[in-house]
C-alpha cells in the first residue's frame, strides 16, 4: 500500500505563538486563529508556510 504524499502539520504563529494544525496542502489562505495573520497560502500544490514548522504528524 502507498503512503499517501499530504500531510498533517503543527505549526507556530510567529506572530502571537499560537500553536495550531494545518493541512499541507491547502487549497485556502489559512490564518491565526488568535490574532489572524497569515500563516499559510495556497500555491496550486503544496501551501507556502510562512509559520515556523513544529511537527509533521503521521
């Protein structure tokens, strides 16, 4: 069986340091959900993080 190639990550707001779970793959802007800052944008495959990546979950 394959791996599936998207992933789950936890990411930190580098504004606020609200930690929050995103799809890496994400096909909307994502955002804090404290203080509303841009955390991730859709790039058409894999989003550009602009949060400090914490953890990838299996």
């Amino acid at each position: 069986m394959s791996e599936p190639k998207s992933k789950f990550i936890k990411i930190r707001c580098p504004g606020c340091k609200n930690e929050q779970i995103i799809f890496d793959k994400a096909t909307h802007e994502i955002k804090c959900l404290v203080c509303e800052k841009i955390l991730a944008t859709p790039t058409g495959g894999k989003a550009k993080i602009t949060a400090t990546i914490l953890e990838v979950l299996e």
